[in-house]
C-alpha cells in the first residue's frame, strides 16, 4: 500500500514508523508552507519514500497522489486533519463524513453538533472582541469560564477565568494572535469550566465501527498564568463505572462527528451532569512514546491504527482493548517554573536513576531558552514511571516535583 500522511509530526512520526515496518510505501506532504519549530527539529524527509512538501492547490495534491498510486490518506497530527479528510473525499479513499468535518475541527461548530444530536456539550459562545467575552460572562452569570481558540491544540491559549474582565482580557489576546498552526484567531470561543475527572481516550475507526484503544484518567494543574497543564495521566480500569460511562458516550459522539476511518484522541470530562466532550482530533494522540506501551501494554494507539490501515478485516479479532497495565503505569507531564536556559542533559541522568522511571523524552535541548510551563507547548518533557508498588511510584513523582521547584531544568 501507499499511503499519504499529511504533516508526519508528532505522533505521526510513530505512525510513519508502524507503518513502514509493516510494508507500507509513505508519502508526506505539508499543510502548510512551515510548521511549528518542534515540529520541524524532529521531521526528516528521508524517512518517507516521496515528500511532495507544501502544494497550495488541493486538485493539485490530489493529481499527483492519484499518479503516485496513493490508496490512502491519514493526518499525522492535528494540523493535517482537514486537509486529510478533504483529499480522502478527492480520491474517493476511506475517510470520514464530509458534512461534519467543521466540527472535527472546531471547537464551537463540535459544541453545537453535539447539542443538535441531544449529547452533552459544553456551552459556550464565539466572540469577536474582549467585550463580547465579558457580556457573556456577565449575561451567564458565570464563576469561571475557559476562554480559547476555536482551533488549536496542546492546550494552546487556554485560559480559566474567574471575572468578565479576566474574561475580555484572555479574548483579546487570543484575538491579537496567532494560533499554534500559525493562523490568525479571528474568534475566541468562551466556554463554562467543566468539573468533574477527566479522561483521554484513545480510538480507532474502520467503516464506521469504533474501537477505543485506550482510557487515561488525566490530572491537571493550574499554571501560574491561569492556564491548564496536563499534571500526569493513569490508565483507568475498563470496567469501572466511569470507564463505561465515558466509553458509551463517546461512541455515540463519534458517530455524531461522522467519524469512519480514523484514529481520534477525545478529552472527556465527566461533570454531574454525565460525560461531556471537551475536546476532539481525529489524529493520533501526541506526547506518548508508543514503544513504551507496546512494551508495558501489549500494543498502543499508533500500533493499533497502523493495522487498521494495512488490515482492516483484522481489527475485529484485536484482544485485550482497551490497553489494561498489569501494574500501576504513570505518564507524568514535567513542568518547568524558572525561565532561563537549558544547561545540559544532566537533569534527565539525575531523573533516570531514579527507580520506576522507565524512560524520559525530552522536549527541549541543551542550549534552548525555556519559559514558564503554561500549555503542552511549553513543557520541557514527559516519562512515564512504573512499578509493582504505587508507593514507589508517588515517591519518585513527587521527587521530581521537588526537584522542579528548584530549577532542575534551568540552574543545572
């Protein structure tokens, strides 16, 4: 087979990877002129067999993958998945609904689909200026709201506000900037804060028959810019009651977001009110090392959309998913609180000795400037920590966090 990844970054890196391992011919291209500076520190052309690059002309990209024989088209990250589905739809390969695709990618138009089909959703309103954004507040009668971009990810510009002016002033810096992908925020999307646990599940769809891969309960912490950060995410038990309840709320969404071929990542709060989705790709989830779970776990998200892809007459005869741990499994999200510069990789030596670690992945090198840690953007890194005992476990995460409140990153 030859299949097409549009912007093979992040965990499409890994999706690259299953896939060339297993046969495949892969072909890149960019749906953009330039991606992220992360993005581009780990993309390496050579490790597809054709990288047509950026092409501005969708009929274009479309000729030249129907001459190169490309029978399928997947994003490698969230910035692809547009351009994905719409050249699916072009060729006429596997892909998803076409109908639906604004709300697989847009976080107000998701909201909206949700509510028309009777889901919870998370209710909210677009604004053009910081004093719509306070009206809303105010006109809400809200505590708190999340205040973000309708598009992006990493949890990119996302602020928790506790008054309509914090409100107006999140609004009008998201509206006076760029988001992640590089694309002017013409709108902000103020939403109510959903309480509740959260969890992160992992999917794969062939022809409309969704597996979930996997379930994350995930615990956040609040920067000191008032933005969200991913603290560290367990698997939870598939037979747990919530489990269930996220489980069965999710399916009945994908089907809503006319999910049919696809991998998709879906952050679900479960508030009293039920599950409710927050957040939605229909990608590969990022920040994970799949050889890590395929180690620990039997299989990961990437493995598993692999097959789907290559075989997807085997996906029915999968086994043990969702993905269980047979012991306590920890992936730990590592935040940086001293600005400054990197020094070395003595940090990650002095970390790794530390018993249940099993492998850290930084995200930063020796010599780049870090800021304060406020989104997935501006982590330093992620590990993940296992052990028989949970005791063990708690002690190195929460030696590490010690650690970080001295500098371990910067003062090295």
């Amino acid at each position: 087979m030859k299949i097409a990844i549009v912007d093979g970054f992040s965990s499409g890196r890994h999706l690259n990877e299953r896939l060339r391992s297993n046969g495949a011919t892969t072909v890149h291209l960019r749906s953009q002129p330039s991606a992220h500076r992360d993005c581009e520190a780990l993309f390496n052309a050579a490790d597809y067999a054709h990288d047509l690059g950026y092409l501005d002309e969708p009929e274009l990209i479309t000729a030249k993958l129907r001459d190169l024989g490309v029978s399928r088209v997947v994003p490698g990250y969230e910035g692809g998945v547009s351009l994905a589905d719409q050249l699916s739809e072009n060729l006429g390969t596997p892909g998803n609904d076409p109908a639906c695709l604004a709300a697989r990618s847009d976080k107000h138009a998701l909201a909206s689909l949700l509510k028309d089909h009777g889901l919870n959703y998370v209710r909210g309103e677009a604004v053009s200026s910081g004093q719509e954004a306070a009206r809303h507040f105010t006109d809400n009668a809200l505590s708190t709201a999340m205040v973000k971009p309708l598009r992006s990810t990493a949890s990119d510009q996302v602020y928790f506000c506790d008054s309509a002016q914090a409100a107006a002033t999140a609004a009008e810096e998201i509206l006076s900037s760029r988001n992640i992908f590089d694309q002017p925020n013409e709108r902000a999307l103020v939403q109510e804060e959903q309480l509740g646990e959260e969890y992160l599940v992992n999917t794969v769809s062939v022809e409309g028959r969704h597996t979930i891969v996997e379930i994350w309960k995930n615990v956040k912490s609040r920067s000191a810019y008032d933005t969200s950060v991913c603290d560290y995410a367990e698997l939870a038990h598939e037979d747990s009651p919530a489990a269930r309840a996220v489980g069965e709320y999710l399916l009945r969404a994908l089907d809503v977001l006319g999910v049919r071929n696809a991998a998709a990542h879906s952050d679900i709060v479960l508030t009293r009110r039920g599950p409710v989705l927050l957040d939605f790709g229909a990608r590969l989830g990022g920040c994970v090392l799949p050889w890590v779970s395929e180690k620990l776990l039997g299989n990961s998200h990437a493995a598993v959309f692999a097959s789907a892809i290559l075989n997807p007459d085997r996906m029915s005869s999968l086994s043990h998913l969702p993905l269980q741990s047979k012991q306590p499994l920890r992936h730990m999200t590592l935040v940086n609180h001293f600005p400054g510069t990197m020094l070395s990789t003595r940090w990650m030596e002095r970390i790794n000795r530390l018993p249940t670690v099993v492998t850290v992945n930084p995200t930063r090198a020796p010599g780049d400037d870090l800021v304060r840690t406020k989104n997935g953007e501006t982590i330093p890194g992620f590990l993940y920590l296992a052990s028989d005992s949970r005791e063990a476990i708690e002690k190195d995460y929460a030696q590490i966090r010690q650690w970080e409140q001295t500098g371990l990153y910067t003062n090295d």
